[in-house]
C-alpha cells in the first residue's frame, strides 16, 4: 500500500515537472515571436506580456503585472488626434479593433489589437489574450493606396481617351466614360455582349494583326485603325495597348488607350490636298514662266534671224542688182551670168529662210496640226533626195539612200518630210565636193532610228550643246560659203518631238556628222 502511494507521489511530482517544463518552453517560444502578446484576466489587469509587447510599449513585465490594460490609453485631451476612432473600446472580445495607444515615453500610436477569451476544461472564460500590432506604417501605406487609388481612379474617369480592358478573345472587361461616348456606347450596355472584332474593327484582319504585334513585342504604341460606332459611323483612332499577365506568364488580359484623330486625319487629309493643289498650281506656274522664257527667246531669235540673216542675202541682192542696174552696158555675158547667179542664190537663201520662219512661227502658234498615218521611209526619203539633187551636184556628192523597205513609221507625213529636207541640206551644205551623205535606218521594237550621216567638216564639241537651241544664236558658214540661220535645226527638234520621237547628234571635226532622230513603228 504504501508502494503503491509512493509511486503515486512519484508520477504526480514528474507530472508538475513536466508542467513547468512546458510553461518555461511556451515563454520562451512567446518571447520569440514578432506579435505583440499580452494576457489578461477578466478584469483586465496584466496577467504576461512577451518580450514583443514589452518592446512595443516600452515597459518590462515586472512594471505592468497587476496593472490593468488601461495603462496604455492616453490621458483624454481635446487636440488629441483620433487617427481612426473618436472612441476607444478595450472590452471588445473577438475580432479586430483600432485605437490610439500610449508608450511609456507618452508616444502615441495606432494599435490594432485583437482579443479572445481562454477558457477552461467547461468551456468558461478564465482570462483574455490580445495580440496587439502597430498600424501607423500600415495605415500610411494605406492611406497612400487609397490617394494613388483615388487618383488614377479620377484618371480613369476624366480622362478624354479611351481606356479600356479586354481579354485576348475580344472581349470587354472595362470601360472608362470617354469609352462609352467614343464607341457609342449606352451607360449600363454589358461590355462582355461586345464582340470587339466583329462589332467595333471595320476590318476585322486588323484585329488579327495589332493582336499578333501586340502578344509579341508585349506592348504597341499608336497603332491607327478604323473602328465602327455603334451607330455606324467610322471613326480613326491610335491605339496604344500592353499585355497583362499572371504570376505564370500567361496573358490574361490587354490594357489600351484609343485617340480618336478622325478630325485630325480629315484635317491632315485636306492640308495634303491643299498642298497637292499648290504644288500643280506651282508647276503651272512653272510652266508658265518657262514658256514666258521661251516666247521671250523666240522673240528675240526672231527679231536676231530678221536683222542679221535676212540682211545679208538682201545686201546681196540689192549689190548685185545695182551693178546690174548702173553698168548693164559695160558688162560683159560671162559677169552678167556671174551677177545672175549671185543674185538668184541669195534670192533662194532668203527663200529657205523665210519658209523656215513662217514653218516655225506656225508650230509656235500651234496652227500645224499633227496628223499621223503609216507611210514607208525609203520611198519619202527618195522624193527628199530627188527635190535636193541638185544641190548635191553642183558639190559632186553622192547621197545614197540605205533605209530598209520595212522601216515603216508612224509620224505626220508634211513634219518628216521636213525634218529630212533640213538635215540633207545641211549634210550637202557642210560636206566637201566629192563628199558621201548616207541615210540609213535601224529596225527597233517599238522605234525606227534614222541616221543621216556625212563626211564633212563636223562641228566642235563645245559647239554642240548649241544646236537645237533657240536661245543660243548659231550658225556657220558651209563648204562653199553657205550661209544659215540655225532655224532649220530647232524645227527639227520641235518637229521630231511633235511626232513622239527623239533627235540627237554625234561629230568630230574633219570627219564629219551623223544626224539621228527616232519615230515609232507603224
């Protein structure tokens, strides 16, 4: 019996043990712990605190056992600033309640406390533990969410663009009011029943394309599209947009910016008409100017041919005729045959001239008109030949017609004629006696070149930017003497011109000129 009470005593002083070897590790273990601890009994007063709480409020165990929890409530004041409730409640159990608290330095604080009952083995309470946190940071931190909330919340709605979010299916998720008013929307219309590529792009591939820009480079900037109101009515808008996506990287959502820049466009587009207008207006003017220089060279050309080569055959017209007139009777056959044919030569030059003048002075006032049809070279090229065999004999020079019998073109017949009339006279007039003037052709898809090609004395290199030119005067003097005006070649140029083709020379003096100009084919 008595070993029995023995071991009785024995298990009951290890059970004590045990128990104050548990109390001591739970101190411990409270002590450790960041959250401020304190325990109460039902009356409030200090029971324990850990070390946390001890160092919150800034007193040791020994000085707040005992004390009730009111130690911790500031004394009342009327300037004391209540950061979060007028009134202070220390008798609330379960749940979370803020007030200002005190430190032993008299610092104040805004705590969060929260309480609960411990109770016994029946279930009644025994005492009150509260966790007590310091909220001043938490509450400035929150109070900086909610302004920079509030701020962007006030961006979001005043803002004049569109601010919208949608997921990648092309739905709407929100929209600011400007969106609303931009898309056409009624306040309280469900976003989500809006199909975005269907209903708002006008080309619903641009919603493919900004959707592929947008997922691969994660952000677009001032994309341009069209979107449709839901009115109808088409309007352009600049798109700026980012992708949104979840901790696992996958994209949940778009977050853009529409501009509408359909006034700006229109303006855009009517400043670029404008200033499409003003560039015609300016060519016109162009134009214009440059004919002004071309009528004031042809003037002047004009009045320099009637002055200068005019004047010269005249001169010797009038001095021949006068040797004729005063000393006929003196004058034996052989010089009146001489005078006679000085005479008739200056008349044939001034002949040429003046049809040359009138030639032109009608291309100037566009009373020539262009009249083509499909007529064989070879054959107009042998009546020029035939008009100017003459010319060619008095030098002994042989002209040979070398143009293909299939170089049909298709030009003004009276203008080509011409053309070739001034470039053999001028090939007879500048070859030597017993020269060679050979006209020959080049077949082309869609031309006939002609050549016109002699061996006489050629023309200068520096001289031959002055051919074809009117504002430039000159001429030169052929192998007997000939005189000309330069007329000739301009009215070939223009002539050629007039019939689609081209005109251009190549020489080298002493071995003489080739003449080429281009028609199309028939």
């Amino acid at each position: 019996m008595k070993e029995k009470i023995g071991t009785n005593n024995s298990e009951s002083n290890l059970t004590v043990l045990n128990k104050a070897v548990d109390l001591k590790f739970l101190l411990r273990t409270l002590d450790q712990i960041n959250t401020c601890i304190c325990i109460t009994d039902l009356s409030n007063n200090i029971l324990y605190a850990n070390k946390s709480f001890c160092d919150l409020y800034q007193h040791n165990l020994e000085e707040m056992s005992g004390k009730n929890i009111k130690l911790f409530t500031p004394p009342p004041s009327k300037n004391m600033p209540i950061l979060i409730n007028e009134e202070v409640h220390y008798m609330k159990v379960k749940g979370k309640e803020q007030n200002i608290n005190t430190k032993k330095d008299e610092a104040q604080f805004n705590g969060e406390i929260e309480a609960s009952y411990i109770k016994d083995e029946q279930g009644k309470p025994i005492a009150i533990v509260r966790e007590s946190e310091n909220i001043f940071k938490k509450i400035k931190e929150e109070k900086h969410v909610k302004q920079d909330y509030d701020k962007y919340r006030n961006l979001f709605t005043e803002l004049k663009d569109a601010i919208y979010e949608s997921t990648p299916q092309g739905k709407l998720i929100e929209l600011n009011p400007s969106g609303y008013e931009l898309l056409g929307i009624e306040p309280g219309y469900p976003l989500d029943q809006i199909d975005i590529a269907e209903e708002l792009y006008v080309h619903k591939e641009d919603r493919d394309r900004f959707k592929q820009k947008l997922e691969r480079d994660g952000y677009v900037k001032n994309y341009e599209i069209d979107i449709r109101k839901k009115n109808g009515e088409i309007i352009t808008v600049l798109e700026t947009a980012m992708v949104v996506r979840n901790e696992k990287g996958k994209i949940t959502s778009y977050r853009g910016i529409l501009r509408d820049i359909t006034e700006a466009k229109k303006s855009e587009k009517q400043l670029k008409d404008l200033v499409n207008k003003l560039a015609v207006v300016n060519e016109q003017l162009q134009e214009s100017e440059n004919e002004l220089k071309n009528l004031n060279a042809s003037k002047d050309r004009f009045f320099s041919i009637i002055a200068h080569d005019l004047r010269s055959p005249f001169s010797s017209i009038l001095s021949f005729s006068e040797f004729l007139v005063e000393d006929i009777n003196e004058l034996t056959k052989e010089e009146l045959i001489s005078f006679a044919g000085k005479i008739n030569e200056a008349a044939k030059n001034v002949f040429v001239l003046l049809e040359n003048l009138l030639q032109w002075s009608r291309i100037q006032s566009g009373k020539i008109q262009y009249e083509p049809i499909n007529f064989n070279m070879f054959h107009k090229t042998n009546e020029v030949i035939y008009l100017l065999q003459n010319n060619a004999d008095n030098k002994d020079i042989t002209i040979e017609n070398e143009i293909t019998n299939d170089s049909i073109v298709f030009a003004d017949e009276d203008m080509v004629f011409s053309v070739l009339q001034n470039l053999i006279s001028n090939a007879i007039k500048f070859t030597k006696p017993g020269g060679v003037i050979k006209i020959n052709s080049i077949v082309k898809e869609k031309t006939v070149e002609f050549s016109v090609r002699d061996n006489g004395v050629g023309i200068k290199e520096e001289d031959i930017h002055k051919l074809f030119r009117l504002d430039i005067n000159h001429s030169t003097y052929g192998t007997k003497e000939e005189k000309g005006s330069g007329l000739g070649l301009i009215l070939c140029k223009e002539m050629i011109e007039k019939n689609k083709g081209k005109i251009w020379v190549k020489s080298k003096v002493n071995a003489g000129t080739t003449f080429t100009f281009s028609l199309p084919r028939s």
